[in-house]
C-alpha cells in the first residue's frame, strides 16, 4: 500500500470535523484534524502535511488569514476551502490569497475526496513540467513564475499557474470555458465563471510588457491565448 497522503483539516464543528477526518483515513489518508486557525497555523509548520483543508469561519484565526500566512512560507501546497457562505466576493477572495479550491457546506464526502484527488494530481502534473515560453516571457510552471526577458520573476498563485499553463497548451485555439472551469474549479456555476475572469485580467496585466500577447475572449465559447 502506498504512503498515506497528509491532509491537515481545519474544522471547529466537531462533529463534522470527525466525519470528515474518518471518511478520509477510509481512503488511506492520513489526517491532522485541528479545530482552529492557530492550531492548523502550528500544526502545518511542525507535519508539513501535503494538502490543506480550510474552514473559512473558525474562532481565533479564521479561515482566510490562515492561508495567507502559510502562502508566504508555501507557494505550492493545495488549498480547499470550506464555506457556508456563497457571495460572490467571498468565493472570489478565497481564490485570490491563494485557494486552490472550495466546498460550500453542505457537500459529500464523495466530492471531497474528488476534489482532493484532482489537486493532488495537478500538483503532480505541476512537478513534471519544465520551463515553457509564450512570447517574451519565460514560464517556469514548477515554481509557478514568470520571467519577462531577463528582469526578475514574477510569483503566481497556484490557480493563475494553471490557467496559464492550459492557456499555453492550447495557444492559438480557444480553451473552452466550460471545460477549463470544471477542471481547474471543479464545476462551471456563476461564481466560479466570475473568478475565473477575474484571474483571466490578473494574467493579461501580468503579460502586458509583450505587446504581441493577448487573452481574447471569445463569447459563449471561452478563451485564446494568441502571440
């Protein structure tokens, strides 16, 4: 049997942090169940784990602050949120500190371990990629940076890498909407399409120093990365 994979959980329900944490060791993770944002915050540093799942509203630090404050030690590590709240701002704010992913409550376990799933493979994906070049700019997708000639790098969160990379795969031709939203969102709702614009501005002001780069969008269809 492989390793366990470590997934720390950040949940102050109890109850539902137990269900959660028992319907994983099932499926042959190992998990660091914490029941606020300064435990998960300790508990990240001393394990390490591979995979971090966050309830958003948790007492002491809440579920937002814990993720900044592991992105500026870790650039890579998978981030889903948890959250009972469903504005659009909310969704969108989660992504841009740096989310990977997010669940509104209530949810299965079935799409949990999915969503998990898909991360832990697009960070392996993430892994086996060498350096790529779209214009001007040097795009080393491990690292998830961004070099415009030979200035200094540009730092991407972990879904704008992504984006980019599937944008450069399909150069040329229109990454279809749907299809890149259900991958890299997990489904293709109005928020997710809302965020989803929004890191499609993020990346477009990001390329802007090579004039013959641009992110067309294409109604009702999706988007062309050209250059």
């Amino acid at each position: 049997m492989n390793k366990p994979i470590t997934v720390l959980l950040a949940e102050d329900e109890p109850a539902l942090g137990q269900i959660i944490k028992e319907s994983l060791e099932t499926r042959n993770f190992k998990v660091l169940l914490c029941e606020n944002g300064e435990i998960a915050l300790k508990t990240y540093q001393k394990e390490q784990p591979e995979i971090l799942v966050l309830d958003v509203m948790m007492p002491k630090k809440d579920g937002f602050t814990l993720a900044k404050e592991i992105r500026l030690e870790n650039d890579t590590i998978p981030i889903i949120f948890l959250t009972a709240k469903s504005q659009t701002q909310d969704v969108v704010e989660g992504f841009s500190i740096g989310g990977n992913d997010y669940l509104k409550k209530p949810f299965s376990m079935e799409e949990l371990i999915v969503r998990i799933n898909n991360l832990l493979n697009r960070t392996k994906l993430q892994q086996s990629v060498e350096l790529l070049n779209i214009g001007d700019y040097t795009f080393n997708f491990p690292k998830q940076m961004l070099q415009f000639r030979s200035e200094e790098y540009t730092q991407l969160t972990h879904r704008e890498a992504h984006l980019l990379f599937h944008l450069i795969k399909n150069k040329n031709a229109v990454l279809d909407r749907s299809l890149i939203l259900s991958k890299l969102w997990g489904n293709d709702d109005f928020f997710s399409a809302r965020s989803m614009d929004v890191f499609i501005t993020k990346l477009r002001k990001k390329l802007n120093q090579d004039k013959s780069i641009q992110i067309l969008n294409v109604r009702g269809f999706g988007y062309k990365l050209i250059c």
